[in-house]
C-alpha cells in the first residue's frame, strides 16, 4: 500500500501492474530497455577521447525508491521544530531504516533482475535500509545491463580521467522500482571547499604585529591579531566560548569527514596542538576509514583540507571525542586497473557507513562539494534525502557553501565559466551540492572583525530542491529588497537558498608538512561552525536535553537571534558583483555565532 500511494496509480491499476510484474519472465534479456536517464553532454571542460576497456571493472551502485520517504520527512520536520512537542525527540536506528526501505516488490524484482546477470546475494552489498545496492562489474557487463556504450571522458583543467557515459536505459518494468543507477552520467568532482583560488596557497605565516584587542559584537574582547591571522584563541574570543570547557565524557562527539585521499596528519596535528591548543597537545582523534579510505601518514602526503579540518574541529572542541572518516571514491580512471576507484561518488558510500552506525557524533562537517548541475539530479536527491536520515537521528549535518561567490570558482571571478548544463548553455549562476539540499546547513564565509562576507562566500539559489518552508520568510524577505529584475535568468528565485549560517574563513593559521601557514575557504567556516554546534550540544547533553539535530527550522524560526547578521559584503561570480549581504537573510552569508547568546 505505501508503494502504491507513492506512485499515485490507482488501487486497481496498481494490483494489475504488480500482478504483470511478477508474471515477468525470469530472463529480463529479453525485456524492451526504456531511457531511464539521459544528460544533454558532459559538464563543461569534460570531452570523450576513447571508448571505456570493457574489462575496466566499475562499482555499480542502484538506489531503489524509498517510498516512505515523506513520513520520515514529516517526523524530521516536528522533531527539529522548537515550537513542535516532539522537538527532540529524535528516531532510532531501526525507525530510520524502516522509513527508508523499499518496497519488498521493489526488492525482488531487482534482484530477479540481478540474478538474470549471474548475480547471487554473496555479491550484492547493500545499505542498511537496503535502498541501494552494490554491484562490482566490468564495463562490458554493466552496459549490457543499462543498455548503454561508455567512455573514457577526461578533464581539461586537472587531466583527471572517468569512465562515463551519457544516458542509460533499463527494462521497462524496472523503472518504477529504480531510481538512478550510478556510476553513468554523474561527473562531479566533489572538490575539497579549501579555496583553490590561486592567492590563497600556503605561505609563510608572519605573525601578526597589531597588539591590544578588538571589542566584539557584544562587548567581548577579541586579541587585534585576530582581524589578521585567524587561531583557535580568536574564535574562541570571537564567539565567546573561552570560558566553556566541554565534557569529554557526556556522550557528545563530534566528526569529520575526509574524502579525495585527503589524509589528516598526525604530527602535524600536535604540532598545531602546541602552537594553538597547548591543553591538547598529546590528545587523538579517532580514525575510521570507510570503503577503503586510506590513512596514509607519510608527512608529504598530507592534506591541507583534511589538517586544517581535523586541527580547527578538533582543536574547539578538545576534549570532545572526535572522528576523522576517510571515505575512499575518486578518479582517476586507471586503464589496467581491476580496482573500482573511479566511482567518484563518496557520499552514497559515507552515508550507507555511518547510516549502520547506533553510535553517530551529533555534529558532522563536511568541506566538499561540487557544481549542482554536475551530479545528477536523481542522485543529488538520494544523497539529500540521506542527510535528512541523519537529521531524524539528532545529527547535525554542516556543508561548506563552496569557494565561488555566485560562481563555479573554477577561474578568476572576473572571467569564470557559467554555463548551464542542459543543453542551451545559458549564462547562469552555478549553486553548489550538497550545499543546495535543503537538509543540510550551509555555512558561508566572513572576514576580518567585524565580520563581514568574504568575497568567495558561495551562496544562491538551487536548481534542483525547491525552497523549504522554514525558510520562506526569511527568503522572502531578501527576494523583497532586490530591485525588480536584478540578475533574471541567473538564478531560480524559488529554489532553496544558501548558506544557511557563516563563520570566519580567511587566514586560518594551520599546520602542514611541518609548517606553518595560511588557509582560507569556507572550509575554515564549516569546522568551525560545527565546533560551535558541538559545544551548544555539549551544554544542552550535561541539561539533560536532546541534542540539537537538523539546525535548520531552530536557526529561521528563531535561533538566528542568537546569532550576529552579518550586513556587509557580497559574492562576486559569473562577471557580477553577486548577492549583497543585508540585515536578514542573504546569499553570501547570513549569521555568525553570537557571543551573547551562546548558551541559549
Ligand atoms: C580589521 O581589518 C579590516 C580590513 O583591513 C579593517 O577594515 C578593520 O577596520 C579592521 N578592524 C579593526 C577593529 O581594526
Ligand atoms: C576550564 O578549564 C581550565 C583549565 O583546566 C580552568 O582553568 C578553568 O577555570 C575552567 N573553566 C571553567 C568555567 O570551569
Ligand atoms: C594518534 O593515533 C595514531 C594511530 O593510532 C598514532 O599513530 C599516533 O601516534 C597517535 N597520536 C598521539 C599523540 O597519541
Ligand atoms: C586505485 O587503484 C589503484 C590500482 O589498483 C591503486 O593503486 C590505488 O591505490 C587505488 N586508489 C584508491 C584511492 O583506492
Ligand atoms: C558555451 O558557450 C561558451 C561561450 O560562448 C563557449 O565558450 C563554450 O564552448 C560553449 N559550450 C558548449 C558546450 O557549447
Ligand atoms: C526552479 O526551481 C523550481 C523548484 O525547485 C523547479 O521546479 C524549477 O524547475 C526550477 N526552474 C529552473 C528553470 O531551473
Ligand atoms: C548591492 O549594493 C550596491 C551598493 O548599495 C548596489 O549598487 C547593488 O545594486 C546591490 N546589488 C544587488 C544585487 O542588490
């Protein structure tokens, strides 16, 4: 019946179609493929040079619907709603799973369908609601499969290679029961938001000279060196924490997530530790690699996402028990290679790990994302409705809103490429994912003290998730002041609009490779924010209280006054001068923590 409700088909007609599927013939070979996906081309800077080796093995990964999915949604928005009597209180494991399952029809005709390939139940890995299903194939079965001719595709700007293609089919009476199947026609990049703009490599820190301090925005002191090098100490003076010690033994965690062989390096971890956060120094993280994420600890492979997310995370937070994931997934295609490590897709693979998971750090940060219009929309959806999973649970979940202004931040803002991506190749903003899934908080960037936006601060509207109630006014709101006109057919005014908070993001002073140095993104913004998230639940566990969850609802309905409104700035892109940042809302920043009410 909740399968039947989900297709909108008729009682009767819907019997009959289930009737028709289980008189389908055991061989699905013979069944007529129907497209089931289809993008106008690869992205920008993408182009086919060869036809995919056919024995090239892919992991294949088949999202089954979850036709449940609205009733998960509905407790997810009554348990983040402060005004709501469930508020906090979160699902369990086994609820989640339950609202995320497919339909047991859906099941067995998919893995009839399997079965007709050669595939038994020893070769299929599934995720813990059993809503996606892994399959390791050669190119020569997977397009027999999906109807479909590969390619290798290669990137112009990183050299990187993919075996994609552009559309696949499936047979016909399989399409109700599948959503997308992937890899095929996604080519994201899922960049680490760390600023890739080229005046922001690392370089010597000179310390900063300015003595004295700054006042804050309610009164606190902030050392004058903040407003230049950013360390642990400025924001804890910034957003007034520097009297809170957390517990370390409450149960409140907090995690991190590593993708891209992005590796956290231990020494170069105390190392900051002695420098920034003397109380921690000889203190750990918990390392936990996920689909064969690696944790390669040789100090020239070092990432500088992966240390300054651990060291700022980690380093607000000591002593809260913390967690580095290092979530294998990611091209380059290797021709000879009999490893699946083109998958590029490494946020199906988290969330199937830390989904089967009881025990789950109640605030995550995650500083990678791509072009919204890169990952496919079927995908993007599932990965979306993955988030909203763990929100149900009491899961905070931060995204960093990306390092392009309006723009893909692929090029000087002055002359990047925005192209949309559906054939007409319009000039358009580029959102970034998972930045854009309204599931998700966004955190932007600001500089300086006071704050105001950073230039690079990614933020706009979706293309893909329509804008969510919670945050109706509040976008409204912005939409009312922008002057009739301004930037039409740039941006869809009644997508989800992004970020949903910011934190500083310019001149974080972290360590690599044994030294010292510079670091701006909203990669800074995202651990940070995150950190504060931790300390609140920290505060809010020792009261006996649930912790925060999914912040968004709280954050519109009300918690925004308990944040600073950052009005100054704006977000340059696609040859504009972007969003300005208003009182209220906007797309470039929106609120910082606020040291008055920290313990609210
Ligand atoms: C911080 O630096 C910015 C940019 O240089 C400057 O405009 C601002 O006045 C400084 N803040 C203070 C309190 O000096
Ligand atoms: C926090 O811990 C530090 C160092 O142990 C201590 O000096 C300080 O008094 C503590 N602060 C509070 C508010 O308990
Ligand atoms: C942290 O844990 C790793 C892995 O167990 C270990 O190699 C490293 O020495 C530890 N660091 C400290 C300071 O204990
Ligand atoms: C990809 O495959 C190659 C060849 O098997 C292997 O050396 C490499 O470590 C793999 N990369 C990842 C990230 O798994
Ligand atoms: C889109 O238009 C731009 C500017 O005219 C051009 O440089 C680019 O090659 C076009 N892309 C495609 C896929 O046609
Ligand atoms: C604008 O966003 C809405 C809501 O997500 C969507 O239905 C519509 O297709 C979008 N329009 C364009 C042109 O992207
Ligand atoms: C941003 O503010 C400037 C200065 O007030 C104004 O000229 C510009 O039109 C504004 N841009 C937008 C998109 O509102």
């Amino acid at each position: 019946m909740r399968f039947l409700a989900r297709t909108g088909l008729s009682l009767a007609s819907a019997l009959l179609a289930s009737q028709l599927v289980y008189a389908a013939p055991k061989s699905f070979r013979g069944c007529s493929h129907k497209l089931k996906e289809s993008i106008a081309g690869p992205p920008h800077g993408w182009t086919p040079v060869a036809a995919a080796p056919k024995d090239h093995v892919i992991d294949l990964k088949i999202a089954l619907p979850q036709p449940n999915f609205g009733t998960l949604e509905k407790h997810l928005w009554e348990v983040s709603d402060p005004s709501h009597t469930r508020y906090g209180a979160h699902l369990s494991k086994e609820e989640v799973d339950e609202l995320m399952s497919p339909h047991p029809e859906s099941l067995s005709i998919v893995d009839e369908w399997l079965a007709s390939h050669g595939f038994d139940e020893s070769q299929l890995v599934r995720s813990p609601a059993k809503d996606w299903v892994t399959i390791r194939v050669p190119v020569v079965v997977a397009e027999e499969m999906l109807g479909t001719t590969y390619h290798i595709y290669e990137h112009s700007a990183s050299g990187d290679s993919i075996v994609r293609t552009t559309s696949y089919s499936l047979p016909e009476v399989l399409h109700d029961h599948i959503d997308l199947v992937q890899p095929t026609t996604m080519f994201a990049r899922f960049k680490p938001m760390k600023s890739s703009l080229h005046w922001s490599t690392l370089t010597p820190a000179s310390p900063s000279t300015s003595t004295g301090t700054i006042t804050g925005p309610a009164g606190n002191q902030v050392d004058a060196s903040c407003n230049e090098t950013v360390t642990v100490t400025c924001l804890k003076q910034l957003y007034n924490s520097v009297d809170y010690n957390t517990t370390a033994t409450n149960g409140n965690q907090i995690g991190l997530t590593g993708y891209l062989g992005q590796y956290a390096n231990y020494d170069d971890l105390e190392q900051f530790y002695e420098l920034e956060v003397p109380d921690a120094y000889g203190s750990n993280f918990t390392f936990v690699s996920v689909n064969g994420g690696q944790n390669d600890q040789d100090p020239a492979d070092a990432g500088v996402e992966a240390n300054l997310d651990t060291q700022f995370g980690f380093g607000l937070t000591y002593p809260t028990p913390g967690t580095f994931w290092s979530t294998a997934g990611e091209p380059p295609f290797i021709p000879d290679s009999l490893e699946a490590n083109d998958t590029n897709e490494p946020y199906s693979y988290w969330l199937s790990y830390i989904l089967d998971q009881t025990d789950i750090p109640q605030a995550i940060s995650t500083s990678y994302g791509d072009d919204e219009q890169t990952v496919p929309y079927s995908y993007a959806s599932r990965v979306c409705n993955g988030f909203a999973a763990l929100g149900a649970r009491g899961i905070s979940i931060m995204f960093s809103s990306g390092d392009g202004g309006v723009g893909d931040g692929d090029a000087d803002p002055a002359t990047q490429e925005c192209y949309s991506n559906d054939g007409t190749n319009r000039t358009i903003f580029i959102p970034g994912f998972p930045a854009s899934c309204p599931y998700v908080t966004a955190v932007g960037g600001t500089v300086n003290i006071p704050e105001t936006a950073v230039f690079f601060s990614g933020g706009g509207f979706s293309d893909y998730f329509a804008r969510p109630s919670y945050q109706d006014s509040a976008v409204e709101g912005y939409l009312e002041k922008l002057v009739p006109g301004t930037y039409e057919g740039l941006y869809n005014a009644s997508g989800r609009g992004y970020p949903d908070v910011a934190a500083q993001a310019y001149n974080f002073l972290i360590v690599y490779q044994g030294q010292t140095g510079y670091v701006a993104g909203t990669s800074c913004a995202s651990p940070t924010f995150t950190a504060f998230v931790s300390l609140l639940n920290d505060a809010r566990i020792n009261a006996g209280k649930s912790s925060l969850g999914f912040l968004n609802p709280f954050i519109y309905s009300g918690g925004y006054a308990g944040l600073n409104d950052i009005t100054e700035g704006n977000n340059p892109g696609c040859g504009t001068e972007g969003f300005n940042a208003t009182i209220g809302w906007d797309p470039g920043t929106y609120c910082v923590p606020d040291p008055a009410h920290r313990q609210n």
